[in-house]
C-alpha cells in the first residue's frame, strides 16, 4: 500500500491492538504508544536492520519518501545508513566545534582537577584566549593564526605574558589532541623566543630611595589612583607579601598583629604547605585600619561575593603610576624583591629570616636542619622596616641597624 497524507493521518489501533503499521517498500508508518514513527527496513550483509527516520506528522510523507530513497541508495553500494548518519553528525559536531568548546572542557576537566590555583589560568582563559580565539573553528586553527594572536599580545607590550599564554595554549591543543578532537598542534612549532622572547630571571627591584619615591607619590595628588590601591601598594612594600595573597585576603585571616595567610592562597613548591604567618608592624596595623570594610574580604570586587582580580594593581601601575616616579619598568612583584633587599641591606636581617619572611622553600641542608619558625627574628625586622621606612619618609630619626 502506498502511504499517504491521508492514511497516514488516518492510522489508528483497533481493539485490543498494541500496534498499527502502514508499509510501502520498506517504508513503515508504526503507530505504538499514540506516537507514530517513520522506519525503513534493511537488509545488509546478510543482517537485518531498522533505521528510524523521524515522528509523523513532524516529518511529512513527501520529506520521510524522500529520506528512505537516499538511504536506500547507500545500502546498494553497500554501505550502512545508520552507521553513515552517525559518522556524518560527528564530522558536523567536530566542525561547529569552536576554542570556546576546547577551552570549556579543558577547565573543567584538567584545570580544575590538576591545577593547585585554577584561578591563574582561568584568568589568562577570559581575558586573553576566549577575546582572541574564542570564535575560531578547531578546524581553521593553523599556526599562523596562533602566532598572530600571540604577537597581538607582544605589541601591546605584554611579551612575557605571551610567553604565558603560549604555553596555556600548547597544553589546552595537547589535551584536544588526547581526547581525539584534534589532530595536531597547531602551537607545538612556535617557541617563546621567537614570541616574547627568551626570559630571564627577573632583578628588578626598587632601591630605598626609589621606594621613597613611590611611597610620597602615593601620598600626593598627582595620580587618580583610589586610596585603597594606595595603601596596597604600601602593604606589599611594608610585608613582602605575593599580590595575590593580598588582594585576596579576608578580615577572618588577621587577628591582632598577626595575619595567617592559608595555604590556598599561597604560591608554593613545597610538599606539605603550611599557612604563612606575618606579623603586623604598627603602622602595617595602621593602613590595614584605614581598608575597613563590610566585606568578607579586604579589598573585595563591586560585585563583593570576591576579591578583586590578581592583576588589579598591575594595572593600576601600567596606567597611572609606570615612568612618573621612577626611571625603569617594574612591577607590583618587584615590591617583593624590593622588600628583601631592603631587609638585607638596610636592616641587615640574617638571610634564614628573609627566606621565612618571603614563605621561600628552604633547598639542602638549610632545609634539613632550620626547623625554627624564627617569628621573633620576623616580628623584629618587619617593625623595623617599618619604623626605618616612615622615618625616612616622614623625616623623623632614622633608626641604624646592626647586622645580626
């Protein structure tokens, strides 16, 4: 019988039937549970197959006649229709599939399951990789297009984080490469001395008199910049501490002159992590006063449910403060360095002190044998700075130290 619109839309079960099928040439209308579905019916190989080709009246008589044909046509050549229909959704996903694909299910399940701090590359994922490569097809990346991409990023004068960036992109391509969704790299031929260019360690630091500079800079009106960036920056100067660990600290964590920083918000090589603790100078005290807040957090986003980006005061510095104090190219981590130079040449801390003020892994020997926290020797050379530092740039007695 040759189906029909009209029988088609006229199929119904008799008493007692569980079923009611219209047939024409392996073509079959099957009414089963009040749904009616199309079906063509073959035979390969010597083994019987049923192809399901969509629901009546969703796929009309004319457009289901002309589906059967085409698959018809693929078992006379000998090849199965319902293996080439799967093969040709996947060809289809695997084109419509774009770096914001990759890049979804590349955090989720490496990054965030084998990176200690996932919020580091996540940055480098929304600020860099999806803005820049978010809408290309997987299939159109080319190591032509990566390069100009990365060198998008040098010429706005960011060649170290290219390099970044480019080895974020070498693992993102490998992993597509394991999960069969890539075939090759299309990063693995680009190396970072021909993007930022070869790195060294850096060491930069800003001199006592410099950090002077900076620190009556602040205080001025010569900048734009809101107060509690300012008093950031003073705190990383006056503790040593990573910006990160500053700027994503909570009140919870600093109780009278000490603050604990946890181990989530370290960044650290060692085995077992302890969290950091630093004491709290008086004047560290002091400018840790001026920040209070309603928040959970220290210096926490408009949103405040978070912190504020990482990268905030290396912003704030490339936009208001690079080439009006001093004359090199620093940033927010050079404080760091800054800071226990200073410690070593001005208050002439013991270098074991310095290393556990900075929270560095102790290598060797050093290691094996200094158990010691050492806190008084910290608690004594942070105040210290921070009396030498406000007397020198308040004018008031400059305090001499001894080595020791």
């Amino acid at each position: 019988m040759k189906i029909t619109d009209r029988n088609a839309r006229a199929l119904r079960l008799g008493d007692g039937q569980k079923t009611a099928i219209l047939s024409e040439d392996g073509l079959r209308l099957k009414l089963m549970n009040d749904s009616k579905r199309w079906e063509f019916r073959f035979s390969l190989n010597k083994k019987r197959y049923v192809m399901g080709l969509g629901n009546y009246p969703d796929v009309g008589v004319a457009t289901v006649r002309k589906m059967k044909q085409q698959a018809a046509e693929l078992v006379a050549q000998g090849i199965n229709p319902i293996e080439q229909r799967k093969a040709d959704k996947i060809k289809l996903e695997a084109e419509n599939r774009d770096v914001k694909w990759l890049v979804d299910h590349f955090y989720t399940n490496y990054i965030l399951k084998h990176r200690e701090r996932p919020d580091q590359p996540k940055q480098i994922i929304d600020a860099d990789i999806l803005p820049g490569l978010g809408s290309v097809k997987l299939n159109d990346l080319t190591p032509m297009k990566v390069d100009a991409f990365l060198q998008g990023i040098v010429d706005r004068g960011s060649p170290k984080h290219a390099n970044k960036v480019l080895t974020l992109l070498k693992q993102m391509f490998n992993y597509g490469i394991s999960k069969g969704v890539m075939p090759t790299n299309p990063a693995a031929t680009i190396s970072k001395k021909l993007i930022g260019g070869e790195e060294h360690a850096r060491e930069v630091f800003l001199s006592v008199d410099e950090l002077k500079k900076l620190w009556l800079f602040l205080d001025s009106d010569e900048h734009g910049i809101s107060q509690r960036y300012c008093i950031a920056f003073k705190l990383l100067i006056l503790t040593g501490v990573r910006t990160g660990e500053l700027l994503k600290a909570r009140w919870g964590e600093i109780e009278g002159d000490v603050w604990t920083i946890p181990v989530e918000h370290i960044k650290t090589r060692k085995k077992n992590p302890k969290p950091h603790v630093v004491y709290l100078a008086d004047q560290t005290k002091a400018l840790f006063e001026q920040l209070k807040n309603d928040s959970d957090f220290i210096y926490p986003h408009q949103s405040g449910d978070k912190p504020v980006y990482e990268k905030t005061l290396s912003y704030v510095v490339r936009d208001s403060i690079q080439g009006k104090v001093v004359d090199k190219h620093w940033t927010p981590h050079d404080l760091r360095r800054s800071f226990a130079t200073a410690q070593s040449e001005v208050i002439k801390t013991n270098l074991m002190v310095i290393e556990k003020l900075l929270n560095h892994s102790l290598g060797g020997m050093a290691a094996v044998y200094n158990k010691a926290e050492m806190l008084e020797e910290r608690k004594q050379a942070l105040q210290g700075w921070a009396d030498y530092l406000y007397a020198i740039v308040y004018n008031n007695n400059v305090v001499q130290f001894k080595a020791g």
